[in-house]
C-alpha cells in the first residue's frame, strides 16, 4: 500500500529540474507554505509510502535522460530507493536499461 500516488507527466520534465520541484509543479496545489524543502521532507519521511507513476517515458526530452538528471536518478534508486516506481511507454522507448 501505498500513502502518496504521484503522476508525473515526463513530457512536461525539463532539464535541470528536481524530483521535489517536478512534484511540486505537476502533482501539488499551489498552496502557502508548500515549497521544495517541504517536499523533500515529505517524501522523505514516506520513504516507502510512495508510488511514482512516470507517464510518457518515450516523451521525455533526450536532455532530461542525460546522467545526472532527476528521472535517471530516480529510476536508478539513487534517490527515494525505497519508493515504487511504474513507467509507461511506448515499446521502443529503451525502459528495460533500468530493469
């Protein structure tokens, strides 16, 4: 089970952005007091709790694939590893080199 469900639409993931800020700009009413750290912190806190549903992996920018970016990371474990994660794609997208 899971306490937070995120939708992100990687179409709309720019280059440079952070998972926090991704959330924040697709997933979260702009609300008062709700900011990156805020975010972090929450979904730090969740660890596990977290399902991120990555829609459109063969609509992601080729710049927001690069090394070092916030999707790879994810997708690598290097950030929220205890977090679940399903990508939707085309077949031909190249999703089975994070398998």
């Amino acid at each position: 089970q899971h306490d937070i469900v995120l939708l992100i639409r990687l179409r709309e993931v720019r280059e440079g952005e952070t998972i926090e800020e991704i959330v924040l700009d697709q997933c979260v009413p702009k609300l008062k007091g709700v900011d990156v750290d805020f975010m972090e912190e929450i979904l730090q806190t969740k660890g596990s709790r977290v399902l991120f549903l990555l829609d459109g992996y063969d609509e992601l920018r080729p710049e927001a694939r690069a090394a070092r970016q916030a999707i790879p990371e994810l997708l690598y474990g290097k950030m929220y590893p205890n977090s679940t994660i399903v990508i939707t794609s085309r077949p031909s997208a190249g999703v089975q080199q994070y398998t």
